[in-house]
C-alpha cells in the first residue's frame, strides 16, 4: 500500500517533467572492491534507480564519459512508465 501511494504521489512530478537524468552508480568500485565487499559494493548500485521498478517507471542507462582518473562514467534516464 506504502509504494502505491508514494507512485500516486510522484505522478504531480511527472507533469512537470519529462525525463529525470541520474548517475547510473553512486561510485566506480574496483574489482578490488567488489571482492573485500561484495554486498556491500553491489547493494549500492541501486542507490539512484532502485524506485524505477517500483514505481512502475521506464529508464534506459548509457555511457556518458570519463572521469577524470580515465573511469568509464554512465547516466540513467528515468521517464513515465511506458514512455522508454
């Protein structure tokens, strides 16, 4: 009932806005990383797009450029649902 009304309460933002643009990741882990602390490395992936399925959203993630230590860098694109 929790995510229905927050989806209900999202739609007013959708009328203002056609496409929401977030960093796919919150950081860029090493495989170094990822292998002292996989689940902790891999449960912050969701950070910016975990309440795309949730609320019934569309998103599509890209390249997007490079850091500046030379990091391949992604963005997300978040629309209504059906709007991908």
């Amino acid at each position: 009932y929790r995510v229905r009304e927050l989806q209900a309460m999202t739609q007013a933002v959708w009328s203002r806005f056609d496409v929401l643009m977030v960093p796919t990741a919150p950081n860029l882990p090493t495989l170094a990383d990822v292998a002292a602390a996989p689940i902790v490395r891999n449960s912050e992936l969701g950070t910016y797009t975990n309440f795309v399925n949730l609320l019934g959203l569309s998103a599509v993630a890209l390249p997007f450029g490079f850091t500046h230590e030379g990091l391949p860098f992604g963005v997300t694109f978040i629309a209504r649902g059906g709007y991908d």
